[in-house]
C-alpha cells in the first residue's frame, strides 16, 4: 500500500507539471498573437458625381463619418454644403449655389480632414425680359434657355433676383389699361403701384423686399421705392436751390450690401434737367450724385467693399449728347466721349479692382447710325453685335462675362445674352422679345 501511493502521488506531480507546461505554453502563445488597431482614419472613397449643379444631392463615400449629420462640415470650392443625412460610411449633402466652376470637395469631422477630390460646377443662367405672343409682350424669365412667363396681360419684367430657391422678378403688368408695378414670387403676384407705374429693380435680403421704379402721383411720375410693398416717394435735396424736392423720375437700381440697401436713380431738378440721387436704406431725401449740371441719369448701383459704383450716362457739355458713364464713390468717369456719339451705361458688377459695365453706343450719332451693344471692362470696349442691338446687365461668374439684352434680325428684336462675346438666343425669331437683366449662380 506504501509503495503504490508513493508511485501514484510522483504520477500525480508529473500530470500536474505537464499540465501546467502545456498551460504555459498556451498562455504564452496566446499573449504572442498581434491585437489589430481600429482605423480610425477619416477617409473619402468615391463621390456619387463630379459634376454638379445648384440644389443636386451629392453622396459621398468613405468611412469613419459621424452619423450625426451636423458633426460633419462639407464644404465644395469652399463654400459650405448642407449635411442631409450621414451615417459612418455615407454623406448625403446639398449643393450650395458656388462661385467656380471647378474646384475641391472637402469633408471636416473632428479633428480629420480629407479631400473628396474637384469637382466640375455648371452654373443656371437667369434672363429676365419679355417675350411678345402675336398681340402684346408678355413677362417672361428664362432659365438656362427655358421660357417661363409669369403673366398672360401685357406686361415686361425688368428686374431678377434669386434666392435658395425663391425666384424673384419685377415690372409691370396691364390690366383694365392701367399699367401697375408688380414683383412676382414664384410666380405668385404681388401689386406695388397704385396709380400708373412700373417697378425697374429688386434685391432680397433675408425676407426683405426692396422694390424701386416709378408711380404716376398727383399727375407726376414720382420717383418710388418699396420695402416689402410699403412704397414711399423720393424726395432729392435739388442743390441749387437748396431745397427738398419731388420731381418727375425714377428708381432705377438698389443693390444689396451687408445690411444696407443702395439705391439710385434721376429726379427732375428746379432747371428742368434731369439729375441722379442716391440713398442708403431708403432714406430720404436722397443725395444727388455729383454731375455736370447736364441731363444726367444713375440706372445702376453695386457696392464693392467700401466702395459705390454708379453707372448711368451725362451729357456732354458742348455736344449735349449722352455719354456712358461710371461713378466711383462720386467721381465720374465718361465711357463714351459724346462727340458724335450717344452712350448709355446700364448695368454694372465689381470683381475684385475690375469694373465691368454694359450699355449701348450709338458710334455714328449725326449719320444715323445703329446702337451697338457692349460692356467696358475698367474702360475698355468690347462690342458684342454689329446689328442694331443693347446690353441691358452684366454679371461675371468664375471668370465669364455674361451679359443680357437684344439683337435685332432684320425683322424684329430677340432676346439674347452674351457669355464671353458668343451669342445665346433666347427670344423666337418672329415676335419682338427683349432680355433686360440677368443673374448667374
């Protein structure tokens, strides 16, 4: 009995040591096997498309996404996109209506960026004129070539102004022979004009509406400016006399800067010559622009940091012919010389130190002579027609010059705008129709 405990305890020890070596063993094999590391990496694999267009949904690919929409900034040619839906793999964001053409996609979540490589923007070009059916014109906008007429009277839009989605236009509309100052809304109406008028011009800031143009009051066309359809009449400081008057005139441009509203136009003065004015948040009475006490018209207003462009047209002081004009901050700078010419500025839009401004000339005033369409850029001609033919605005978008008006074919006038001095024809080629702004985002 001795001899077999002795023998089973030394079995006993050696299970228990092969146990335990095997134990180790294992262990320690165990401990030697690599943990992989979480990627944590933010990264972009693909984009849904590279060519985009204002209000497209774009998917981007990838991982490592906050599924929380707004821990994820998305910005395209640096302008920020709004994040619609997210999860850790995808972003469904909105495009935002951008400055450039080309450019890059980048996604910001925390601390990690990456780049979802460039993409290509095709901009919506917006005209905004009329277009004559066989009886009367009719106002009308296109988009990107496509007609919309907003009225089945007779009427003219003069003005455009868009907004996220919003589609803003002004002018007038007839109804019962009464020609009234309208802005449409998406299409929906809204009367300005109480008596005869017309509105010229709109800007939108927030929900804001500023409106300006004329309204026939007390038997005079009174220079009329409307905030969200309350109008008020425009009275100018006449320095000749030092006195506040209300004469016959217009409002003819407002632009949008910060929180203010420009805007300009002419008045009649105490000599019977037209003179123009300007005001700051439609206070009145407005200033009178510095002239050359000359029949002297401001069509057109944009404001460039702390500086105010005003293009219009004054007339030469010996000739007496219109000559196209660019005021900055009050300082005058003639276009056309007014010798036998007629110049007229219509439109104009800053980039940077580069002015452009569109109008018309009439080259050959005492022979007769067609108007051409043309823009100046810092003074610099450039004639977009050699028929009878307008510019009536301007915009420059990533480098491209657009500018709207009509050309006349012999027949009729037809819509058109310029990108770059290549025609694009909107208007049909049998009824008149006229381009008489546009806009390009």
């Amino acid at each position: 009995m001795k001899i077999t405990f002795y023998k089973t305890a030394n079995m006993l020890i050696i299970i228990c040591s092969v146990f335990c070596m095997l134990t180790e063993s294992s262990c320690k094999k165990n401990n030697d096997v690599p943990v992989t590391p979480v990627d944590t990496t933010l990264k972009v694999n693909s984009l849904s498309t590279t060519t985009l267009h204002y209000g497209d949904t774009l998917t981007i690919n990838g991982k490592n996404f906050s599924a929380t929409a707004v821990n994820n900034i998305v910005t395209i040619i640096g302008v920020s996109a709004t994040v619609q839906s997210a999860t850790t793999t995808q972003l469904k964001v909105i495009v935002p209506a951008l400055g450039n053409i080309t450019g890059e996609v980048i996604v910001k979540t925390g601390s990690q960026t990456a780049s979802a490589g460039n993409i290509t923007y095709t901009p919506d070009v917006f005209v905004a004129g009329s277009q004559n059916n066989s009886a009367m014109a009719l106002a009308t906008y296109w988009k990107n070539g496509t007609v919309v007429t907003v009225s089945t009277n007779e009427s003219v839009l003069n003005a455009i102004c868009v907004k996220a989605e919003d589609i803003y236009v002004a002018g007038w509309e007839r109804i019962n022979n009464l020609q009234l100052a309208n802005y449409w809304k998406n299409g929906t109406k809204n009367i300005l004009g109480i008596g005869a008028s017309a509105a010229n011009t709109i800007a939108v800031n927030g929900s804001d509406v500023y409106t300006g143009g004329w309204e026939v009051v007390n038997g005079f066309d009174i220079p009329r400016y409307w905030t969200n359809g309350a109008g008020i009449s425009v009275n100018v400081t006449d320095p000749v006399i030092s006195q506040v008057v209300l004469g016959n005139g217009s409002c003819n441009g407002i632009f949008i800067s910060g929180s203010s509203a420009y805007s300009v136009g002419s008045y009649r003065n105490s000599q019977g010559r037209f003179s123009p004015w300007e005001t700051t948040n439609g206070i009145t009475p407005a200033n009178t622009i510095p002239n050359n006490d000359k029949h002297c018209f401001a069509n057109a207003v944009f404001v460039s940091g702390t500086d105010k462009y005003v293009a219009g047209n004054q007339n030469n002081p010996t000739t007496g012919l219109a000559m196209a004009t660019i005021w900055k901050n009050g300082v005058a700078a003639n276009l056309t010389t007014g010798n036998n010419s007629v110049g007229v500025a219509t439109a104009v839009f800053v980039v940077g130190s580069d002015v452009y401004v569109a109008g018309y000339e009439q080259e050959n005033y005492s022979g007769g002579g067609l108007t051409y369409a043309k823009y100046w850029k810092n003074g610099v001609p450039v004639k977009l027609s050699t028929a009878s033919s307008n510019a009536t605005g301007i915009t420059v978008f990533d480098n491209d010059i657009y500018v709207s008006g009509w050309e006349n074919n012999g027949t009729t006038n037809v819509a058109k705008y310029w990108k770059n001095g290549t025609a694009v024809t909107l208007g049909n080629s049998a009824n008149a129709s006229s381009g008489n702004a546009i806009l390009v985002r």
